[in-house]
C-alpha cells in the first residue's frame, strides 16, 4: 500500500507544472492582442510565434515529463523525483524566458529540461527492472 504522504512532493510538482503551463497559454493570449495576431492565426509576427512557440513545445513536453516523475517517484524516489522535477520546472522557466528574448537564448533551459527528463526516464526503467527483478 503506498502512503500518501511519500506521494505530497511529486504532487506539489505536478501542480506547479500545470499552474506554469496555464501561465505560458495565457502569455499566447496576451501576444494575440499585443501582436494583433487573431484567431486561428498561429504565424505572422515573429514576436508571437516564439511565444507560441513556448507554450506549444511545453505541452509536447508534459507528455513526456509528468508521466517519468511519477514512475520515478513511485518505483526510485518521491524526493528525489520531486527535486529532479523541480529542477525541470526551472529549465522550462529559463526556456521561456530565453525563448521570448530569441530564439538563440532557449538553449540553457532546453538542456536543463532534457537532462531532467533524462534523468527521470532513465531512473524509472532502472526502478521499473529492479522491482520487476524481485517479483520474478
């Protein structure tokens, strides 16, 4: 039986995720209306398009990351997971940030973001194989 209280970190980085998320879709709203860019119009003004850019390349992201920190977190670390998460909350945060400035500026965050997710992924599948091993 698992204890919901191992679970209170990873579930405090799920909802930071989604609440960052809900904040970048917002900032597409906004440059709709800076930008005068109008609905279903997703490509004109570059200013926009990076901002777009941003929130439709975290959705692709979220695919693969919340479902990585809750394999590690329930088959390796609920801590550990939660801080990996944490610090994939914060390469996305950077990714933006660099993102809206130019293109160029994304790298740091990007990496930061996929070393994370890496680091996610992989743990769980050594998680994953070791709890297998002993069920065998």
């Amino acid at each position: 039986m698992i204890d919901l209280k191992t679970l209170v970190f990873p579930s405090f980085v799920t909802v930071v995720t989604l609440m960052l998320y809900l904040v970048l879709t917002a900032n597409v709203g906004r440059a709709r209306v800076k930008y005068k860019v109008p609905v279903p119009q997703t490509s004109g003004e570059p200013n926009f398009e990076r901002v777009f850019r941003v929130q439709q390349n975290t959705l692709e992201q979220l695919l693969l990351f919340l479902p990585s920190l809750w394999l590690f977190s329930l088959f390796v670390s609920s801590t550990w997971g939660a801080g990996i998460g944490a610090v994939w909350i914060i390469g996305r945060i950077l990714y933006a940030w660099g993102y809206y400035q130019a293109a160029e500026k994304r790298v740091l965050g990007f990496g930061l973001n996929s070393l994370s997710f890496l680091v996610l992924l992989v743990g769980s599948l050594v998680g994953i194989i070791r709890t297998f091993l002993t069920v065998i």
